[in-house]
C-alpha cells in the first residue's frame, strides 16, 4: 500500500489503514521562537560556550553557574511563544492514526502548541523538572519557580539534601531509558509511511538511525533543514528552508485529502 492510497485523518474509514508519522525536531525548531540554540557565537551566554555549561563536569565544578544559566533559558522559553512550526506538527498529530514527536528540545513549545504528552517524547529531557543529583526525587518547577523569580540559591532535595539539578540531558550522557522504550516500541510497531526530521542537524547517531528505520519500508524521508546534514543524502525530500516556513505547506499537502474526504 503507497502512501498517496492512505487517508489522514479519516474516522469515517470503514478500512483499517494505519497511517504512521514520526517526526524528529531539533533546536532548529524553537530558534525560530527566539530561543537560542548552542551552535555559534549567538548561542553563548557571558561569553561561555553552553556547550562547556550543559556537562555533568561543569554541574560539578560550578552548579550555581550552571543554575544562573538554566535560570535565564526557562523565564526566556516562558516569555517565547510556539511558532508556525509547533502548530503544523501538532496539526499533522492531530490528522494521524499513529503518531510520535521525539524532540531534542527541552522547551515546552511543541506540547503547548498542542502535542499531547502521549504523542512526544522528550528525549534530551525537560528543562522544567528539577532531579536530585543522587536520588531518584524530581519535581517539576514551571509554576513553582515562576513565584520565586528571583530565587538565586542552588535547590537542594527534600529527601537527601543532595544538590538538585535541571532535568535534562546533559552531553556525555545516557539517554532516558523509558523514553527510549518509547520510541523503540513505537518503531519496532511498523514502519512508518513518512518522517519527518526537521530543524535538527542530525549529527546524534540515534536521530540518523531513527530516521532510518521509520522509513524503512519505502516510507518518506522529508528533511528540513536549511543547512546539509548527515541525512541529507538518505532523504527523499529536502527542504532548505527554516521549519516555521517549510512545515505548514507539508502539514498542508499531507492532510489535504481530510477535506476531500470529511
Ligand atoms: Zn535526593
């Protein structure tokens, strides 16, 4: 069955096609939203390399620097807005039988453009959650953190005292294991009928590996990226332009036969 004999969207349908659509979005994606990405001199904050910050290493050197900085990125994603890209993805979520978003962005843009939380894995973590640095205790601390603005000291866990620490994937790693379950139970399902890799430039292994497998059996590849990525090759369309421009019109043009058909 080709993709283009498939529905989105269709409840009517008295077939049972599955329509399946991965989608991988990266820092690209929330750029256009104002927040700043760790690649080039833009993305550097009192003229330190987040990428020296966002380490186990740095946390252990220097945790209030470290918490100064992830300070300053929540009030600065609380103050963004999602972009015309977090709105055609969770579009096309809505539009599809079977749907998974698995994110590099720590941000809360894609789930508060209306991506449920069933539907996306955050698979670098949530720079709203607050985890001990020992134990197992984590807290999430939008609203919380939001009353105590100026709250400057290092927090420290309620349970053991250890330092806490933001809730994300810091470089040099391990990925979250249910999230990984996530999106391994979710391809291990089926392959999908199009991917979608956009605003990310791919240099992770398991976002090229993804990619690969959810379009295994002849499935779309459509990368959006301005810039070539390692996938580039591997896709069958490629869009060079910033997601909030691209992703509408593909949203578009996926779901366009809903109309026709409703
Ligand atoms: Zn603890």
């Amino acid at each position: 069955m080709k993709f283009a004999d498939r529905r989105f969207g269709n409840p009517a349908s008295s077939q049972s096609y599955v329509v399946r659509v991965l989608v991988l979005t990266g820092a690209g994606v929330s750029a256009e939203s104002g927040i700043p990405t760790f690649r080039g001199k833009a993305g550097y904050w009192r003229h330190i390399d987040p990428t020296k910050l966002a380490t186990p290493e740095a946390f252990a050197r220097d945790p209030q620097l470290v918490w100064d900085w992830y300070r300053e990125r929540r009030q600065g994603i609380r103050n963004a807005r999602p972009n015309a890209a977090h709105a055609a993805i969770a579009r096309l979520a809505q539009c599809t039988d079977d749907f998974l978003l698995v994110t590099q962005n720590v941000d809360d843009l894609h789930a508060r453009a209306g991506v449920a939380a069933e539907k996306m894995v955050k698979i670098h973590g949530d720079i709203f959650v607050t985890r001990c640095s020992h134990s197992e205790f984590c807290r999430r601390d939008y609203d919380q953190e939001h009353e105590h603005e100026h709250e400057v000291r290092i927090p420290t866990c309620s349970k053991c005292g250890a330092f806490m620490r933001p809730g994300v994937v810091w470089f040099g790693e391990q990925l979250p294991r249910n999230e990984l379950e996530r999106v391994e139970k979710f391809l291990d399902s089926g392959a999908c009928d199009v991917v979608i890799v956009a605003g990310t430039t791919a240099t992770f292994g398991y976002i090229i590996d993804w990619a690969l497998r959810g379009s295994r059996d002849g499935g779309k590849l459509i990368e959006v990226n301005p810039e070539e990525t390692p996938l580039s090759r591997f896709a069958t369309r490629l869009v060079r332009e910033p997601a909030a421009i691209a992703l509408p019109p593909i949203v578009d043009e996926l779901v366009g036969s809903r109309s026709s058909i409703l």
